[in-house]
C-alpha cells in the first residue's frame, strides 16, 4: 500500500479544486462528511485496481549503438550505389544509341563511294562529324558517372566488411548482394556498348578501304581522259 499511497496523494492533490466546487454546490455551503468519506474511499478502492508500471531506463552498450550506426551506414551506402548505378546505366544506353546513329551513317557514306558529288560528300561528311561529337560527349558522360559508380561499389564492399565485423551478419549479406546486383546490371549494358564500338571500328576500316580501292580509279581516270587542244603537240596539229 505504501506504493499506491503516494500516487493517490497526488491525484487527490489534483481534485481539490473539484471539492471545493463541490462544497460550494451543496446547499449550506458543506457537503456531509459521511458522503465524502464514501466518495474518497470509491475513488482509493478504484485506484488501487489500477496497476502502475514503473518505468525503466533503457541502457543501449556501445556494441547496440555501433550496430545501429552500421544500420544507417548500409542503408545510406546502399541508396548511393542505386543511384550511381542507375545513371550509368543511363548514360552507357545513350552513348550505345550514339555508337549506332554513327554506325548507319558510316554505313550509308560507304555504299554511296564513287556515287556522290563533291558538295553531296561534303555535306554528308559534315553529318557524320557532327554524330562523332555528340558520340564523343556520351562516351565522357557515362565515363564520369562511371567512376562515381566505382566509388560507390568500393564504399559499398568496406560498409559490407564493417557489418560484418560488428556482427551484423544480414546487413553485410545485403549488402553484397546490392553489389552482386549493380555489378551485373552494368556488365550487361557494358557488354552492349563494346559490341557497338566493336562494330564502329568495322565500318571504319570498311571505310578506309574502299577510299583506297577508290584512289587508283581516279588516277587512271585523270590520266586516260582524252587531250585537249592546247596538251597535243604542234607537229600532230599541223596538215601534211
């Protein structure tokens, strides 16, 4: 009862106001003592129904606290390698559509050799540098964003080893498996991006052959053009 009689003190602390109005209410200006012993003794035998939870204080050791900062640590760790990988996935898709833009106008200027003018050369030629620029720009894109991604996998991998020496076994195992994930979503794109360059360097070489098959034409065709008039030696000009 000695725990129940502090509490109950402190409540009826709070309810002398409610008393006194009580007091004031009831005709003569007094409530009868008989009634308010009933009332207090209602209110004590309810209290004393009620359990009262003592609260204690919560201790975290420094081995609970470090392993909420791992917590946090991967989670943040975590977000940062999504990011980064999704750029870069972005960005190697962009420059793999660059690559092949380049490739099918190469293509188109290598099956038209021989047949093209020397302004309708020039203006396709111009096109074509315009795509190698812009190729140019995506290939520095995805390169950046590249190496932020690598950052993020080497910040990922020491998050992994820190949970793992703290303890925090499926941290560390989620972690790894983010970068399992990334790494295999970028290889795939990596592999369609070489396969474009791959490509690229084809056409290219395509390019340079046929420039060389067509310079021996042009030669002979300067050299077999009939003479005019002025290149004729006199003697074959001249009546017999």
């Amino acid at each position: 009862m000695g725990t129940m009689a502090a509490p109950f003190c402190r409540w009826m602390a709070r309810w002398r106001p409610l008393t006194r109005f009580f007091s004031l209410a009831w005709p003569h200006g007094r409530m009868p003592a008989t009634r308010w012993q009933k009332v207090a003794l209602g209110l004590g035998a309810t209290l004393a129904a009620v359990p009262v939870k003592q609260l204690e204080p919560i201790s975290l050791d420094h081995e609970d606290l470090i392993k909420r900062a791992v917590s946090l640590v991967t989670d943040g760790a975590n977000t940062f390698l999504s990011q980064t990988t999704l750029a870069l996935i972005d960005t190697l898709t962009e420059y793999t559509k660059a690559v092949y833009t380049l490739i099918s106008l190469q293509q188109r200027y290598n099956g038209l050799t021989g047949k093209l003018s020397e302004k309708e050369e020039d203006a396709i030629w111009q096109v074509i540098i315009e795509a190698r620029v812009k190729v140019k720009a995506k290939q520095g894109n995805y390169l950046s964003y590249e190496s932020k991604w690598m950052t993020a996998v080497h910040l990922s991998e020491m998050v992994a080893e820190a949970a793992y020496q703290t303890g925090a076994d499926p941290a560390s195992i989620t972690v790894h498996t983010h970068i399992q994930m990334a790494q295999s979503q970028v290889d795939e794109v990596k592999q369609l991006a070489l396969k474009a360059e791959a490509k690229l360097a084809e056409v290219q070489v395509e390019d340079i052959h046929l420039k060389g098959k067509e310079a021996p034409i042009k030669g002979t065709q300067q050299t077999a053009r009939p003479p005019t008039n002025e290149e004729i030696p006199e003697q074959y000009l001249r009546e017999d």
